[in-house]
C-alpha cells in the first residue's frame, strides 16, 4: 500500500513535499555561509554569531512582512521567479534603515496544492534576494493548506533577521533643520500600492489588462507591476559608511506622507518635486484612474524607494556612495524647522 495514500486523499502529497525540498536545495546553498550551523531539512537554522564579538554592544534587528495582492500578478503572469526577491526586500530594507547589517532570513510558503516547480521558482527568488541581501537563507516553511487556499495560489512571507553595534544606531535623534533629504531610485511600485493599481487597471481574474501595451512604459502593464522590489543593502551600507547619514526611511506602504516622519522627530521634510524623474508606471496610474497628486504621494514611492537625512554639505559624497554600490540617488529636499506638517511636498 502507497505509503500517506489517505492523506494524499485528503489534499496533502507529502512526497511532493519531498519533491520541492530536493528542488529548492540548489538555490538555498549559494546563500549559505561558514556561520551558517545548521542543513537544509533540520528542525531548525543555526547561525554563529561569532563575528559580533567585535562589537561593544551587538543589538539584533528584526523584520517581517508578505508581498501582498503583488501575488495576485504572480498567479495571472505565472511568473514566479521574482516574487521571492519582493518578499526578502520587504523585510531587509526595513532592517537596514537603522544602519543594520542583514544576517539570515527565513520564508514561509503556504499553498492550496504543492506543485513543485511552482515552489522551486519562488524560493529561487528568495535565495537571489538573499544573495543581494548578504543575507544567509537558513530556513523556511512550505505548508500544503487544501481547502484553505485555492489551488494554483499561495501566500509568501518572510522574516529577517541583523545586527548593529548600539552606538552606529541610525535612530533619527541626529536629524535636524538644514539637512539635506535624499532619494534613491525604486524599480517601480515595489510592492505597495499594487491594490490600487490593479483597480486602476481593472486587473481582477482576467490576464488581458496584465498583456496591454502602453509605449509610454515600453512595455506591457504586467511588466511594468511586476517588476521586482530594490533591495538597498549595499547602498545603504555604503552611506552610513560615509558618518554623514542621520535618519533612513522605507518607502514602503503609505509612500512619503507615511513613511518619512518615521524617520525623525519635530521636523518638516520639504520635497521638492521635479527634483527626480518620476517613473512612466507612476504618471499612467495617475493619468488613467484621475488620482490627484496627494492620493499618489500617499499611497505609492512615486520612483523614491529609500529616503537618506544627511548633514548639509554632504551630499555629494553620500550619492557617490550610493552610485557606486549601484543604485541612482537625487537631492530630493531638505528639512526645517516643523510648523505642524510633517512633510511637505512642493
């Protein structure tokens, strides 16, 4: 008798399981390091912390979050080899916005049917995410729900962990009014604001508005949303290398009105738009669902995936940092003194 036979009747297929753990070995090894302890398969990862006792005070840094309704696009493009980068990215840019190193990270998929090849590509793209993290991929869950999620769609989510010497803590208690703001460039939506989007294109069960073309992008609306989030480890590491950096914010969900006065107290970012080149995907969705320009800020990164506070003056050799680690940077703004708005765009 086939061995799990009732529980394979019962929507479970363990040795499909085992399918997608032989498959996704290959790419959880290129992320692995010597202070990785632990093997693919145990109960759980291991990592030394060796390398931290050069420190005067270690404090560990933690971030967690999903992909959101960016999965929906995955599910209609059947494309899901980038899906895992969004999911690593969500999490280590969190963590680095207070000057952290990313260590390790694990994932955790969940799905309605376990197809195999399916899993392989999504953790593929967490394991390349990892690699542009720095980040070893030590662990992760793969859970076969029937009857809880849909065949043919799953969840992703993931957890990060790093690590920073107490007093290189970027905490904004240092920003003040004459700063300088700085803007690194995103690759797109990243992945929020995606439920707007998909409104305002009418992307609901149906993949024809995903394949429309629109030559203002130059590509089609699918390629343009699913286009991977940045991950901005080595940037950032190079800024704060610099001494000059004194607040870092995520552009994540709820765009600049929400995300840059987490960065700072009793301040005012002053943004000056024009000051960046804002992506096509970002005028198109303004254009076609008649979003007014607050609406925008509010919700998307509007073409700004990490915002930098620096010391006035320093600005030119935090965005040749930046340049050199790959990334595009812009003086977006400065900061005053507040008067009871926190940011303002102008």
């Amino acid at each position: 008798m086939e061995k799990n036979r009732f529980y394979k009747e019962a929507g479970v297929d363990v040795h499909a399981g085992y399918e997608s753990n032989e498959r996704i070995k290959k790419h959880v090894e290129k992320t692995l390091n010597d202070r990785v302890l632990s093997s693919l398969g145990g109960f759980s990862g291991m990592f030394s912390l060796a390398e931290i006792k050069s420190m005067d005070d270690p404090v560990l840094t933690f971030g967690t979050d999903g992909v959101g309704t960016k999965l929906k696009l995955a599910f209609l493009l059947d494309k899901h080899d980038t899906i895992g980068i969004d999911c690593v990215a969500m999490s280590v840019n969190d963590i680095i916005c207070c000057g952290a190193k990313p260590l390790a990270f694990l994932d955790y998929y969940a799905c309605g049917k376990n197809f195999p090849e399916v899993v392989e590509q999504v953790v593929k793209g967490v394991a390349d995410g990892c690699v542009m993290a720095g980040a070893a991929l030590v662990g992760g869950e793969t859970a076969e729900m029937p009857g809880f999620y849909p065949v043919g769609e799953y969840d992703l989510a993931g957890f990060g962990v790093g690590v920073v010497d107490k007093k290189n803590i970027i905490d904004g208690s240092r920003a003040k009014a004459g700063d300088t703001v700085i803007g690194i460039a995103s690759s797109g939506l990243h992945s929020n604001g995606i439920s707007l989007a998909r409104k305002v294109f009418s992307i609901e069960n149906d993949r024809a508005p995903l394949d429309e073309y629109y030559e203002i992008l130059g590509k089609t609306v699918g390629e343009a949303l699913i286009e991977p989030t940045k991950i901005y480890v080595k940037a950032v590491q190079a800024a704060v290398e610099t001494g000059a950096l004194n607040a870092i914010a995520n552009i994540t969900g709820g765009g600049f009105y929400e995300n840059i006065p987490r960065a700072y107290e009793n301040l005012r970012a002053v943004i000056r738009e024009g000051s960046w080149p804002v992506l096509p995907i970002f005028d198109l969705i303004a254009e076609k669902g008649g979003i007014p320009k607050e609406d925008m800020f509010g919700t998307f990164n509007m073409g700004i995936g990490m915002v930098m506070i620096v010391d006035k003056g320093s600005e030119n050799i935090v965005i040749k940092a930046i340049e050199e680690a790959g990334e595009k940077a812009y003086v977006i703004g400065e900061m005053t003194a507040h008067d009871g708005n926190d940011v303002v765009i102008c």
